[in-house]
C-alpha cells in the first residue's frame, strides 16, 4: 500500500464542466472531515468526495445521481492502492448534461488523474522492540542491525548493558529478533511492544 507525500491538484474540463480535485494524506476520519470542509468550494454545484484509512472508507456524490461521483472517486483510489487518502472533486456545471456513464469518468477522472501525479510513499507496517544486550555485544549488534537499516529510536542503559528500542518492519521483525539473539549467543532479552 501507498500514500501521499503532499496534497496534489488536478483540473480537467468536460463538455464545459470544469472539475477540480484536491487529494491529501490523512491518518484520521477527523483529518479527512477537517481537509473536506476546508476544500469544499461554496460556490461549486457539486463537492464529491471519497477517503480510505484501512478498512475505514466513505464517500459522497453531494446531489448528483447516486453512485456517479464518490464511488467513482473511491474506486480511483483503491485502484492505485492508497491508504490514508482522502480527494474531493468539486464540478462547477457547464451547462451541458452528462449522463451518469459522463459522470462517472469525469469525477473518476479527475481524481485519477490527480492521483497519478501525486508523489507517493509506501506505507511499511512496523512494531516496536525493546533489546537488552550485554555491554560485550553491544558493538556488535548495533553494527548488524544499522547494516539492516533497522532504525534504532531509543537507547538507554542498565547496569549490564544497554536497552534499545527499535522500530522493525513488521515482515522482517521475527529474522531481526533471530539475528539479535543468536548474536548475543542467547543472553539478549527481546521484548515486543503493543
């Protein structure tokens, strides 16, 4: 899964109907509401929108014949394996009806093209591990799991050696704890956090 490194725009007009979408990274369905009642514009006929957090999603067509807007724009997220996205397109009417096949490509569309062009991060499950080693194989330890480029985000000491705190990659978690402890010949004391 992916998400966005920074909010992204894009615009498209069609059949004189202009639709604008504005797409963010979101972590919660507070961010989502608060980003949507930011860059929702008044003064647009219509403010379609869609997020996903996981399994958590919801979307809108705000008056336009259900189904033709917010699914549309769900299904070009989930089409580009998002997670934590939230898009709203906003259509100011041109005048010309579209039907609701023109409706669906327009709103999902134009949250697709947005999509496209937004910078993406892949989003990495981790867990955090607490290691207590031995002053004699701290060295040691320390150089393998910087050479996994496990990221070590705390340390603190014992009388018999340090504690460190890691943030492991979920998939690779159980070959780094292996790792540790067969370094430290058993004597490690690795501790899972919730």
């Amino acid at each position: 899964m992916f998400t966005l490194t920074r909010i992204e725009t894009a615009t498209q007009d069609v059949k004189k109907s202009r639709f604008l979408a504005i797409a963010a990274p979101i972590a919660e369905e507070q961010a989502a509401k608060d980003f949507l009642t930011a860059h929702s514009d008044v003064t647009a006929n219509h403010n379609c929108w869609a997020w996903r957090i996981g399994q958590a999603y919801r979307f809108s067509d705000d008056g336009e014949p259900s189904g033709t807007a917010g699914k549309p724009i769900l299904a070009a997220i989930d089409g580009q394996a998002l997670d934590g996205v939230v898009v709203v397109v906003t259509r100011w009417f041109g005048g010309i009806l579209l039907g609701s096949g023109g409706l669906v490509r327009a709103y999902g569309g134009t949250a697709a093209l947005c999509l496209r062009a937004a910078e993406k991060i892949e989003m990495i499950e981790t867990v955090r591990a607490t290691v207590a080693v031995d002053f004699s194989d701290m060295a040691l330890i320390k150089a393998r799991l910087l050479a996994r480029n496990v990221a070590i985000v705390g340390e603190s000491f014992t009388d018999k050696g340090p504690v460190l705190s890691l943030d492991l990659r979920k998939d690779e978690a159980e070959t780094i704890i292996a790792m540790v402890v067969d370094l430290s010949r058993g004597k490690a004391v690795v501790s899972l956090d919730d």
